[in-house]
C-alpha cells in the first residue's frame, strides 16, 4: 500500500508540469511549449516539456497570442505587474467595418450638336467668331486696295464672297503694284500726279530714285509754264511731293526707302535743293538729312537761329512728310 502511495505521488510530479505547460507562438514563426519559470524585464525562462530549461527569450520575439499566453499564466503578482502594461499597449481588434458599396457613376449627356463646321454655327460664340474673320478679310481688302491701287470695288466685293473671299486680297495683294494711265496723270493736280509718278516708279522695299523728284520738278515745271504769261518768265520751282498718314504707314522701312537719298552727309543732285517737312504733333519741322533712325522714331537736322540741332520725331506723332523746295518754305 505503501508503495502504491509513492508511486502515484511520483506521477503526480512527472504530470504535474505538463498540464501546465503551454503552447507560446513567436515572431520567427516557431513555437515554444512549455511553462514559464522566470519573467522580468529581460524576458522569460521556459521550462520545457522534456524538463529542461530554454535560454532566456527577449520581449521583441513574443506576438501579442504570446503575451496573453504568459499573463494568464503568471504565477506571481509582480510578474502581472509587468505584464499587464505590455498588454494594454497591444493593438486592439478593429470592428468590422460597414461594407461600402460603391454606385455607378451618373454621367451627363453629352450635348446632341454636329461637329466640325457645323459645331462652329451652332453657339453665339461661333457666330461671333465668324463676324470677326468676315470683318478682318473685308478690311484686309479694302488695304490691299489701297497699297495696290487696284479698284475697291472689285477687291472688297470678291472678299464678300462667304468663306472663299479670303483669297481675294491674298491674290490681289501678290499682283504688282497698278499704275494709273498717263490721261489720269495728266489730268489730276500737279501734287498729286508727282505723288503718283513717284510711287509708280518706286518698287516696294526699293529706295526712292532721284528721277521720282526729277518727275515732281518736271511736273511743276509743265504746270507754271502753261499757267505763266511768256511775257513775264518766273522762277520754275518742283510742288511738293506728300505723304500722308493712312495712305502710307509710316515705319522704319518707309523712311529708308522713300527718303534715302536724305540720309547722306553730303546731298546729291537731286536733293541738294530740296527739304523733309514733318508735321507731327507737336508742329512742324523742317530740315534737310534724317541723322539717324530707330525702329520707332528718327532724328531729322533742324536749323534754328542760325544754329543747326537734332530733333527727335517719333513715328507715332507724324501726320504727314512733304518734299520740298527750299525756297518754298
């Protein structure tokens, strides 16, 4: 009897333990089982099942299963103690979210117009858009009529044409320069038939030749002599030539081009006699060389009191440039 007592007391030791032990799943992804014997703030010592005892494992390998694992099974309170607070700061199990589901997207009709040219007619912006080209082309053919001299009535009335007037002052404008007949020169003022004749004779972006003020003193010189009584012969002097402003734009390329012969230090010829008058608005200048000149203004020799000066013009303030004799101003 006695014997039987001692053997189930030695059986009780051997079980004892085992029923203890548990099942602690680490961060590596292994598993340790057995009891835990030592904690504190270094880690834990297991006592495993074949009796030993495992080395000291450190928190870090512990998952948060683990740590539950080892709070319900501390022995004392002070193991608790440092338990419980790793416990409070594991991550807690976030409630299932409501399923969100998700509708179709209600896209707006796109609007029922054509497309292309017939998109364009179909808004107020289109029309006015297409006032603004069939406006633009007439004005451009009414220019090109004037810097051609080609009739106004047949370039702005090609130009009317819907959508195919657009080539009118296109082809207009490519087509040379049109010289009045010589009746027209004839019978217009001598100024202005000098104008012409010097315009006629001048090809664009050419300079102005010295025969164009030849032509204007030929013409004064006809028009006194056939308005001049023989009995009294008078001095014969050239009328003037003018430019005005809206006939001709007056920009850097015009002056090097109409009035090159004024750009010299020492005149020639034809220009030695001769003058610039510019009326701008700040009055008038007269003087006898351009001195220098920007792309927005000139610098035109004046002579006061005597005294020869610079005086700047812009472009933007001259109304009109006339050549004249000297004797006529």
């Amino acid at each position: 009897m006695r014997r039987i007592f001692i053997t189930l007391i030695c059986w009780t030791a051997l079980i004892a333990p085992l029923a203890e032990a548990g099942t602690f799943p680490l961060t590596d992804g292994t598993k340790i089982v057995g009891s835990p014997e030592s904690i504190n703030d270094n880690g834990v010592v297991f006592q495993l099942e074949s009796g030993d005892y495992s080395p000291r494992l450190t928190w870090d390998k512990f998952t948060p299963e683990a740590l539950k694992e080892l709070i319900a099974e501390a022995k004392k309170e002070s193991e608790r103690a440092l338990l419980e607070p790793m416990a409070q700061s594991l991550p807690q199990e976030v409630a299932k979210r409501q399923e969100i589901v998700i509708k179709p997207i209600q896209t707006p009709e796109r609007p029922k117009y054509g497309g292309g040219i017939i998109a364009l007619f179909s808004s107020p912006v289109g029309w006015l858009l297409m006032v603004v080209l069939y406006g633009a082309n007439l004005f451009a053919a009414y220019e090109v009529c004037i810097y051609r001299h080609q009739p106004p009535g047949r370039v702005c009335g090609l130009a009317a044409i819907p959508f195919f007037g657009v080539l009118s002052p296109i082809i207009y404008g490519s087509m040379p320069t049109q010289v009045p007949p010589p009746e027209i020169l004839e019978s217009a003022p001598p100024h202005e038939a000098a104008a012409t004749a010097s315009e006629a004779t001048t090809a664009p972006g050419t300079p102005a030749p010295a025969a164009s003020y030849a032509a204007s003193a030929a013409t004064g010189a006809v028009t006194r002599e056939a308005t001049t009584p023989a009995a009294a012969p008078a001095p014969v002097l050239p009328e003037p030539v003018i430019f005005q402003r809206g006939e001709f734009s007056f920009n850097r390329r015009f002056f090097e081009t109409k009035f090159a012969g004024f750009f010299r230090v020492i005149p020639s010829e034809a220009e030695k006699d001769l003058v610039l008058v510019f009326k701008a608005a700040r009055g008038q200048f007269v003087g006898r060389r351009i001195s220098r000149i920007t792309p927005n203004e000139l610098a035109l020799e004046v002579v006061k009191n005597n005294v020869s000066a610079e005086e700047v013009i812009p472009f933007s303030e001259v109304a009109e440039v006339q050549i004249r004799h000297k004797d006529t101003v």
